[in-house]
C-alpha cells in the first residue's frame, strides 16, 4: 500500500483517506527532513471514529501543527534518519523511548529532560491517549545500541512497530516474551510495521554470527602479517555509525584484549549506553594506546585511509604504522552475485579494505520468517515506501513459496 505522498506534503497538503469502519488507531509517521529514506521517526497515536491515515515528511513545523492532536511520541532508536528534526526547542509533547535513546536525545541533541520519558524493556506500560489506555511494551530490536520495537495493545487492538530491527528468532521468541503469543497463536497481531531496507531476495546475508567470525579470521591473518617483526606495523580502522556496529569491533577487542581508540565525542555517546565497565575498560581516547581506531563508516575508502598516515605516525606513537587496514562492515558490500567469500578485499600498495555484510536491519528470509512466525494481518513497509505495495507481494510470495497457506488478510486498499 502506498503509505505517503511526498510531493503533497512539500505542498503542506497532508493527505488523508476514510473508511468507515470501526474505531481504530490512527498512525503518523514521521520523515528526515532530508527525505532520502523513508524511516519512521516519531509515532504518534490517537483515537478517532474513523481509520484516518496522514504520513508525510516531518518538520519541526508540522509537529506543532499536530500538537493538538496527542501529546505522545515513540522514538524507535538513536539514527539521524529517525530522529530527523528533534532539537533543543523540542516541546511538543512527551517522547517514550528506552534509557539510552533518553540520554542520547538529551545530551547530543539538547531536548529538554522533562519531555523524555524513558520505558523500562519487556514491561507492558499504561499510558494515556486522548483519555483512553494504551499499553505499550518496548522490545530488544537487535539493532544499534538502545533501539527497541514498539508493542501497541489499544484495545483488543495489538501493532508492532519494530523501527529498525534484525530479526533473530532465538532471541526475540525466547520464553516471557509477548511475541510468543503471535506464534502460538495465542493473539492476532493486526498491525506489522516492518523494517523493509532488505526487502529483496537477493539479500541473503549471513547471520552476525557467521560474519563476526569471518572479520575474526581477517584481522588474525593481518596479524599474522607483521609476527616477529619489528618494523612492520598496521593500523586497523573499523567503520562504524554514530552509534551502530559495536559488536564487531568489540569481539575484536575482547578475543585479544586491544584497546580500541574512539574519538571523545564517541567515547562520551558510548559511555550513556550503560555498558558493564569491562567494556569501557577496552575503549581508550589516546591514539597511541590503540592499533584499532574506530571510524566514521564514511573513511573507509582507498581516499580517505592515507589521510591517517599523519596522524598516526605522528609523535608521540613510538612505532611508525606502514600499513593501513579498513574494515567496512555493511549488508550493502554483499552485492547481487552469489560469492563463495563472506569478505571482499580490495588492496592499494600499503592499504587493504575489507567489506563484510555486517548488518543490523534483517535480511530478506530474516524478514519472510518474522512473518511466518508472528502472522501478521497487515503488513506495513517503513522503508522505500513509494514500492509498498511491491514489498508486499515479494514477501507475500516467499512466504506461500515457504508455507501451503497464508495467513494474511488481503492488504490495505490504496488511499484514494
Ligand atoms: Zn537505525
């Protein structure tokens, strides 16, 4: 189903649809002013006596034009491509998020305090809207640091909203969770709200697992390199977001007791996750403590990488660096062809890339077994939204190719 209409809302005319069918939950999603993907920033619910949809891309502006309308907003996690317009002269209304995403919206972007109103994880939570009970339930969405799915009961009413998220059914089905109830069947999950960014079949990647182990077995070859001598000596630099990535090179860290260096401002966003202080205790602010630097994901290019020849060879490291390393963890290295290598290398002279498909948004059958397990009634694509309908049909396909009968209801007509 199409879900928004951009140029309209350029316009400053926000489309709107009816059907007259009985109350339900009304859904607006929220857009980066920069609109390059279609991420769901801020969620906001009440009730009205119609099914009334308005999506577009959000604005500080159009917040307040809402503002009227609730005094509730759900931040999935800390990606600039969610949290798109939020700044210090946010007041708006209160925004429910995890502790993390708390600290992170206060102390990077200066929102005041008072409007954050962080939720304790797999604890089903009572709040108001327009008068009436919702319950919200935040769930460990297998992303980047602090970022949850969102479960709405409103009414006998229940909708998922997983934000950014890599399904992994081990650990989002384990025993206590509410999920189990959808795939036990126990309850219907009306609304799935999905993380469609690899909403293709040919995005077969492999588990985190898999890939952490391949970039294991990378870094102990580079080692390897420069055994038994002395003037060989290599700089590993990891790419990363903001926040983001952590597992790999924290595995790195942690198998062979390394420090890392990481820039201030990363150290002070790492220190507000809450982390056990071993952790900490691997991440340092001084170069010359670390042969493994932490890098915006950007750098890691045949361009950007000699530039931290002068930085790394200058005083006060003992051991000059001849060989810079990179390692560009992304879903998007692993390319439409089958390729019997987990890793792809490229080497310049003293410099090599290293691309895993690390990734933390679901894979393709990742997505078509979250489906299989939590049986949607409708399915509602947050990303490249334009192809809605698309994404649709493709998992609905691959899931009659992977199950004899489907249990979805037809999709949404299209807003007229
Ligand atoms: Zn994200």
């Amino acid at each position: 189903m199409a879900v928004f209409n951009k140029e309209a809302i350029h316009q400053g005319n926000v489309p709107c649809t009816r059907r007259s069918r009985a109350p339900i939950l009304y859904a607006m999603d929220f857009i980066s002013p920069r609109g390059k993907r279609t991420g769901l920033l801020l969620f906001v619910f009440f009730f009205l006596t119609e099914t009334e949809r308005i999506e577009g891309i959000y604005s500080h502006q159009t917040t307040r034009r809402f503002s009227s309308l609730t005094q509730n907003y759900f931040l999935t996690h800390f990606h600039s491509d969610h949290y798109g317009g939020l700044a210090n002269t946010w007041e708006s209304g209160i925004i429910y998020c995890s502790l993390p995403t708390a600290t992170l919206v206060t102390e990077q972007l200066g929102v005041n305090r008072k409007y954050l109103h962080p939720l304790p994880m797999n604890t089903p939570t009572v709040i108001a809207s327009r008068g009436k009970p919702i319950t919200v339930t935040l769930l460990d969405a297998n992303h980047c640091p602090g970022a949850v799915m969102f479960l709405f009961q409103v009414g006998k009413r229940n909708i998922l909203h997983v934000g950014d998220f890599r399904w992994n059914r081990e650990c989002m089905l384990l025993p206590g969770s509410p999920l189990n109830g959808f795939a036990s069947e126990q309850k219907n999950l009306d609304d799935l709200f999905l993380d469609t960014t690899y909403c293709n079949p040919k995005y077969s990647l492999p588990s985190q697992a898999e890939t952490i182990e391949a970039i294991q077995a990378l870094f102990l070859k580079e080692m390897d390199r420069c055994k038994g001598s002395k003037s060989c000596k290599t700089l590993h630099l990891f790419g990363a977001y903001t926040i983001g990535k952590e597992k790999m090179y924290l595995s790195i860290a942690e198998r062979h007791n390394l420090k890392v260096y990481v820039d201030p401002k990363r150290f002070r966003i790492l220190s507000a996750l809450n982390w056990p202080k071993e952790r900490m205790a691997l991440l340092t602010t001084h170069k010359e403590e670390a042969s493994v630097w932490i890098v915006p994901l950007g750098d890691i290019n045949m361009k950007k990488l000699p530039e931290y020849f002068p930085q790394a060879n200058s005083k006060p490291f003992a051991t000059s660096y001849d060989r810079i390393v990179g390692y560009r963890p992304t879903g998007w290295s692993m390319g439409s062809k089958p390729s019997s290598s987990l890793v792809s290398s490229r080497y310049n002279g003293n410099l090599a890339i290293h691309s895993v498909p690390y990734s933390e948004h679901s894979s393709f059958p990742e997505l078509v077994d979250c489906l299989a397990c939590l049986k949607p009634q409708r399915i509602v694509p947050t990303v490249n939204t334009s192809k809605s309908d698309e994404q649709v049909a493709t998992l609905l396909k691959a899931l009659s190719e992977k199950q004899t009968t489907l249990p979805f209801a037809a999709p949404m007509e299209k807003p007229r």
